[in-house]
C-alpha cells in the first residue's frame, strides 16, 4: 500500500455539517459568563444580585426536571 491510498482510506466518508450541541452550549455559558462579569464590573454586587436573580427560575425548573426524572 503506498501513502496515497493510506491516506485516501482513512479520510471519513461524512463531515459533521454545523457546530456541535456541546460547542453551543460552551458558547452560551461563555456569553452568559461575559455579560455577568461585565454586570458586576460596571455595577458592583448589584449587578451579580440581579444576575443570581434572573437565574432563580432558571434553577428552579433544572430541580423541578431532576425530580420528574427528564
């Protein structure tokens, strides 16, 4: 077998098409981490306070969904 056909064989026959769940989840967390940061940079503890805040809900459903077993 020369180096040609090695390589030709070992080249997947599909390529992922976009970006992957676990990249945009990452990325999200990313963004929401900047906007938070950048809240307590310019507000002081009453921009985390209200970050924390907006996160209640959010933190209420993931333990109402633990629960239920989703």
């Amino acid at each position: 077998m020369s180096m040609n056909e090695a390589t030709a064989t070992d080249l997947p026959a599909e390529r992922s098409k976009g970006v992957s769940v676990e990249a945009k989840i990452f990325a999200g967390l990313a963004v929401f981490l900047a906007v938070v940061i950048a809240a307590t940079v310019t507000w002081g503890a009453v921009g985390l306070a209200m970050s924390a805040l907006a996160c209640v809900p959010v933190c209420y459903a993931a333990i109402l969904l633990i629960t239920i077993g989703k």
